[in-house]
C-alpha cells in the first residue's frame, strides 16, 4: 500500500493530486477526486472570486473529505480569489504560473496549507522558507503554462533543495510514471490530463474525444514571445497562433488573438478557435472512467513496481 508524508499531511488516503486545469476542474470534478482518495483541486483560472466560492459550495455538498482551489498567479482576479478561499476555509491552496508570497501570510493565518507549483530550485526555496507545506514540481510536459525543464530533471532537483514533501507533475498518466516519481524522491503525484477524461469532468465532448483520439506529437508549445508558454494540442488555432506569434504580429493583437480560447475549447469544442490544453502524456489517455477508478488503478499499477524500493511502499 502506498502511504507517504503527503496523505498524513492532508488527511488523504492516495498520493494524487488532480491538477487545476481553468474552466476545466470544477467544484463536481473535485469533489469526485477527492471522494475517490485523492485531492480534488478546483481551477480559479482567470474566473472571479464570486465563480470559486460557488464551486467550493458545491464541492462541500457532494464530499466531506478536504478540498484544494489552485490559484493561476497571471489572473487580473487573483488576489480575489486569495480572499475568497481564506472565507471559505479551504483545506490547501496550490498556485500556478508565479510567486505567490505575497499572499502567503493571510493563508498561513487562516490554516490554509500552501502547496506552490515551482518550475525552478530557486522558487522551491524561497517558498519553504516562507511557510509552505509540500511542493509541486511541475515539468514542461504538463498541458497548460509551462515552464522551462521537463519532470525528469526538476523532480529531484526540487527533492534536494527541500525538505518538504514534494509532488511530482507534468507527463504522468499511470502507475508506471508515478513509480518513476517515487523513484526521483516525490512522495505524491498530480495528474491533469488522465483526470479529462474522467466521466464526472463535464468538459465538452469534443475535447474529451481529441484527448482520447491524441497521438505521441499531438501537442505544442505557443506562446513563448509573450512571456508565456503553455502547451495544447496542435490544432488549427495553435497552428495559427504559431505562425502569428513568428509572422511578426504586433504584441496586443496577438494578446488579443489567444484571449477566449481556452473557453472556446471547454464550452464549445471549438476545432478552428479554441485552445485545448493538454500535457505530452494525452496520447495515453485511452478511455473515460470515473476518477475514483483512475486513482485506484494508477495507485494499484505503482504499487507493486515500488514495493522495496520506496519507503512509502508496504
Ligand atoms: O499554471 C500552470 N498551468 C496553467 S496556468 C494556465 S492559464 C494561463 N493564462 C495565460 C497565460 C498563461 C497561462 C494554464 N495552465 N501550471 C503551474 C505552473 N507554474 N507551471 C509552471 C509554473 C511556474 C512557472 C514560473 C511557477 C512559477 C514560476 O516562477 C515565476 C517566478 O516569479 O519565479
């Protein structure tokens, strides 16, 4: 049986994380996460203080068991909702796409865990000397914002600068990418893309079927002019996004031209205008189950690969 630092932690009965995916990790999505063992996240992404407090209510009524909201630090409502999630006295709050220290002294009073996501050893250690509770280390094979180095590399890079539980992300799918993150020192893992196809995620159906349908170089990398790299699968918007972003395009239109993408893809399967985030590993996301069923057959396929070669293993 797999138990690590993390599940004592937070009171959780399976190391996994499901990753905050915006407009995409509702409070349903999380609440069958965390109902199944694991931790349901839910994505502020660019959405309102307002939006998140209903998607924690809903949450709250479908599962006792604690709850996350991930916080996208580039979002003109992040400080609202760094409000919002101190009222409603979520269990952890983890954060993506930056630093997140000046939030941090109001979520520690209210005895929110903080768990950042960090891209760089630096980040990881200003953000243990400042009172956060474990670590994501996310590698640029996860869908959505990425950063610089892949999982392989970050992982136990991030394992040697702290002492923290940290929480290995970006191109994990199975138990065999979990074993590996045990293996590089991780004691959990985080998961977005497998958790797309689970049957309580009520993104569009279109979307779902390209994750299902996606092959080995199905996803790209847009955005990097701007400041702002994020990984989606190679459809006609990123293809042209790609050829907008090197034909020279002024900075706020091509602002303009990724603006409502994303949601594009969420609500309406839009093929020609919308972004549909996904990480390198969408190409082994074979078919929908319920959440609770995926973390139960990636913890069972870890399980016995880690059995003598990792403390957290019995
Ligand atoms: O944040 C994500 N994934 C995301 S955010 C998103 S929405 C978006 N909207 C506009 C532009 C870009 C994205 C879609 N997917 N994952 C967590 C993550 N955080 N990955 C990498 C990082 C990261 C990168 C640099 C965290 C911190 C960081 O350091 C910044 C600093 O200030 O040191």
């Amino acid at each position: 049986m797999i138990k690590s630092a993390i599940c004592d932690l937070l009171g959780i009965q399976y190391p996994v994380f499901q990753g905050g995916m915006a407009w995409i990790a509702d409070g349903r999505l999380a609440a069958a996460v965390s109902e199944g063992g694991g931790l349901g996240i839910i994505a502020a992404g660019n959405a309102p203080g307002d939006y998140v407090r209903e998607q924690i209510r809903t949450a709250r009524k479908m599962t006792d068991k604690p709850i996350g909201v991930n916080i996208m630090l580039l979002s003109p409502f992040a400080a609202d909702v760094a409000r919002v999630v101190t009222e409603e006295k979520v269990e952890v709050v983890t954060t993506g796409a930056g630093n997140p220290a000046a939030y941090m002294s109001a979520w520690l009073a209210a005895g929110i865990r903080v768990i950042p996501v960090v891209a760089s050893v630096a980040l990881a250690k200003l953000m243990t000397r400042i009172g956060a509770s474990a670590l994501i280390a996310e590698g640029g094979e996860s869908g959505g914002h990425v950063g610089e180095l892949t999982t392989m590399v970050l992982v136990p890079q991030i394992c040697d600068a702290t002492d923290l539980p940290v929480i290995a992300a970006g191109g994990i799918a199975d138990g065999r990418g979990a074993a590996a993150a045990f293996m590089l020192g991780a004691c959990g893992i985080q998961m977005g893309t497998r958790f797309l196809s689970a049957e309580e995620c009520t993104v569009h159906p279109a979307y779902k079927e390209k994750i299902l349908k996606a092959t080995d170089l199905c996803t790209m990398v847009t955005g990097r002019r701007l400041g702002h790299p994020v990984r989606s699968l190679r459809t006609p918007f990123a293809r042209n996004y790609a050829k907008a972003e090197y034909g020279g395009m002024p900075d706020e239109d091509l602002e303009a031209l990724g603006t409502g993408a994303l949601r594009l893809a969420v609500q309406e399967g839009d093929n020609e205008r919308g972004c549909f985030l996904a990480g390198q590993i969408a190409a082994m996301v074979r078919k929908e189950q319920p959440a609770a069923e995926i973390i139960r057959e990636v913890v069972e396929e870890a399980e016995p690969l880690l059995l003598g070669a990792s403390k957290w293993v019995k």
